[in-house]
C-alpha cells in the first residue's frame, strides 16, 4: 500500500501503450512475443484499438483479457460507436466489464467503406461518453480522443475544441492526442483546451518513426505537420532500415523530453506493435515503471486525492 500511495502521490512522468489486433496468425504470435516484451517494461496501462468496421473485435477484447490476466496489466479497450447499435455497444460493455477492463477510449470512428450509419444509432464520442456513464456510471475509466492540429471533418478549429469540452463535461477524465511532430503544436493545442475550461490531463500521442515507408503512407492520409528538418534527414537515410529507426528513437526522445519538461502527466506511445524501439524510448527518457501508478492516476477521484 506503502508503494501505491508514494506513486499516487508522486508527479513521475507515466507511459502508455498503444497496441492493434493483428489480422493474420503471424501477427498474433508476433503480438504474444511484444506483449510479452512490452510487460516488461511495466507501462500503466496497455490499450487496444478497435476496428471500426467490426472484423476485429472479440480479437481487441481477447487481447485486453489476455494483457491482464497474464501480464497483470491495466487495459484500456478503445470503442467506437460509429457503426455499432445501441444493443452491440451495450454488449461489448457488459463483456468488457466481465473481462475486468476499467478502461475505455470512448470514439466515434469512421464508417467503414461500403458500411452505413446504423438506425437510432450514437452520432458522436459524446454519445458514447454519455451511453457509457448512464449504464456504468464510474465503474470505467474514459478518455476521448483531442486533435492539436484539428480533426479533418471539423467545423473550424474552436468548434472542434468546443465538442472536445463536451466529451470532458460529459465524463471523459482524460484526453489522449492524435499524433504530432512539432512538440509545439501539441503545447498550443494544450494551451487553448485550458483557456476554454478543459481542466483534465492532456496526454500526447506519440508515433515513433519505425520505418520510412510506414511513415510516408500514414503521415500522407492524415493532415499532420511534419516539420522540414524530420522529412530532409528522413529522405536521406531512407534507404537504410537502421538507420530509420535510429532516427525515429532519437527523434522521439527529444520531442518527449521537451514535452516532459513542459509539464505532460504521461505520455503515450502508438507502439505499433513493435518492442524494441519502445524500450529504447522509455530508456531513453530515463522513465521509470509506471507499474504502481494503477489504477487510474487521471480518474478523477485519483486527481482529488494527490491534490490532498
Ligand atoms: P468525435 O469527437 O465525435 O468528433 C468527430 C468530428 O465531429 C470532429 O470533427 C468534431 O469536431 C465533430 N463533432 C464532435 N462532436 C460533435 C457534435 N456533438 N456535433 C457536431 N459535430 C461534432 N479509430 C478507430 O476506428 N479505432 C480506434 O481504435 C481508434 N483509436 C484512436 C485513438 C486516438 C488516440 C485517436 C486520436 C484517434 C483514434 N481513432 C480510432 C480515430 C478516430 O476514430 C477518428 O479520428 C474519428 O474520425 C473521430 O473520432 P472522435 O472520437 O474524435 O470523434
């Protein structure tokens, strides 16, 4: 108890991970090995995203179930409520909750190509944040997602800051960002939720840069800024897989240690269900186990008690 209450109440910077559910049973036993791997590096919570066209989702659930029950990690199962009814998220609820998963990252999602919206369905994440707390009232822990560099469909730039305050007013306890590569982006976009009443941690998502090629498709079909110096050295060591790699840590690295020193609780790591680059990451920031932070050092009831 001694341990969990220091780490409550100690301001240590905490890391998360960001897994996928594999398509394919090569993937899946690659995924066993990182999970195996990631454990070790004790984070505070490994989270699971969800497909939102639906093929993979028992995989996401197993997952969560497997993460917990063999590596005694606290979970985080992302939902979108998208294409899904009222009845199958309620479903997917019950049987996270049974699986003993305390944590949900509450999306909307995109329809899936040749998907439609569902009839009486849950439009936005604030829907989902709202159908989750009237069913399960605190029994889950709720992040929603936030777009320093603003979601692609929104309105404009303060309505889309002003629907990520909705999602907090209607329970979320913590935002985790979409990626970035300028620190200074994500601290601008920190900066305004704080000025519009948005009192909850913040958290940066991180992408380390594993491989040229999965760099340039993912950086293309999102409108995320890349600053010149990354694409100019990128292009030049493009050829040389280690040397990619090398880059993504060291780059990664310094983006975090500005971003620690700034302030951020956490951070969050898009691991892409890679080992070694993450652990040389966390290394690299001199991070310590976020192990004894669980459950919830953002659940509200959490942030009350370390305030004293
Ligand atoms: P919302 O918060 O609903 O916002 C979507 C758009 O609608 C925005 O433009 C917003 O400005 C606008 N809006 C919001 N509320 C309202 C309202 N009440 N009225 C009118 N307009 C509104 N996708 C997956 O499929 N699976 C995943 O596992 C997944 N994980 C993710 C994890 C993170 C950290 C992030 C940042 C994104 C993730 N996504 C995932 C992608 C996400 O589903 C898409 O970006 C999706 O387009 C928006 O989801 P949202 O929850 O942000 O939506």
């Amino acid at each position: 108890h001694n341990e969990l209450n220091q780490a409550l109440q100690s301001d240590e910077v905490w890391y998360s991970f960001e897994l996928f559910p594999p398509k394919t049973e090569r993937g899946r036993e690659n995924l066993r090995i990182k999970l195996n791997q990631l454990a070790e590096l004790e984070p505070l919570i490994v989270d699971i995203t969800w497909g939102a066209g639906g093929s993979s989702n028992t995989t996401s659930l197993r997952i969560c179930k497997r993460a917990q029950q063999l590596h005694g990690l606290n979970t985080m199962l992302h939902l979108t409520c998208v294409s899904m009814t009222r009845e199958e998220l309620k479903q997917v609820l019950q049987s996270a909750k049974e699986k003993g998963i305390q944590n949900i990252l509450a999306l909307r999602g995109d329809i899936p190509k040749g998907g439609k919206k569902v009839d009486n369905g849950l439009n936005h994440a604030v829907d989902l944040v709202k159908f989750i707390r009237s069913l399960h009232e605190d029994y889950f822990g709720i992040c929603v997602a936030g777009y320093p560099e603003v979601h692609e469909e929104a309105e404009s730039p303060e309505k889309d800051l002003f629907y990520l305050k909705q999602k907090v007013d209607a329970g979320a306890d913590m935002i985790i960002s979409q990626m970035f590569f300028d620190p200074k982006i994500f601290l601008d976009f920190k900066n305004k939720c704080r000025e519009i009443g948005i009192k909850c941690p913040i958290i940066p998502g991180i992408m380390p840069i594993m491989s040229y090629s999965g760099f340039t498709r993912m950086t293309k079909f999102t409108t995320v800024n890349v600053p010149k110096e990354i694409t100019e050295e990128l292009e030049k060591i493009k050829d040389d897989k280690i040397k990619v790699i090398d880059f993504g840590v060291n780059t990664c690295v310094k983006m975090c240690k500005e971003l620690i020193k700034e302030g951020v609780e956490g951070i969050h790591i898009y691991c892409l269900n890679q080992f070694r680059p993450v652990e040389r990451i966390i290394k690299g920031l001199s991070l310590r186990s976020s192990r004894y932070r669980r459950p919830y050092p953002w659940r509200r009831s959490t942030i009350q008690k370390r305030r004293g």
